[in-house]
C-alpha cells in the first residue's frame, strides 16, 4: 500500500496475507475433522449423521477455496 506522498509503506502481517493464511488453516482443519467424523460414524453404523457430516464437510471446503480479491484503482 502507498501513502498518500506515494511512499512504498511495508505490509503490516495482520493484512490481507495473515487472513488468507487462517482461512486456509481452517478449510484444512474443517475438512480433516470432517473426514475423521464421517470414517468413524460410518464404522459405528450412523450412515445418516455420517452423510450429514461429509455434507457440511464439503460445504466448508467449497467455501474456504474459494478467494475472490478486488483491486480499486483511482
């Protein structure tokens, strides 16, 4: 980002980066938590609370790949 003299300021690591970098950790996590619930339930025989849980699961991971960026220039 650039001042408003047009000085180069340095990115500060609570910007747009650090939060892209969460958003991934968290698909990540959401989706082995996910996979893990899904085996299990299916091993114990709860084939219904199994497909729910692999449904939100997919869920997560199509919302978390998914990165849009927007750049407005003046």
């Amino acid at each position: 980002m650039t001042s408003i003299d047009r000085t180069p300021v340095p990115a500060s690591p609570q910007g747009p980066q650090l939060r892209a970098s969460l958003l991934k950790w968290l698909t990540a996590v959401t989706a082995l938590t996910a996979t893990v619930a899904t085996v299990v339930l299916f091993a114990v025989g709860n084939t219904e609370a199994a497909t729910a849980v692999a449904v939100i699961g997919a869920a997560a991971l199509g919302f978390g790949g998914i990165q849009v960026t927007i750049q407005i220039r003046r």
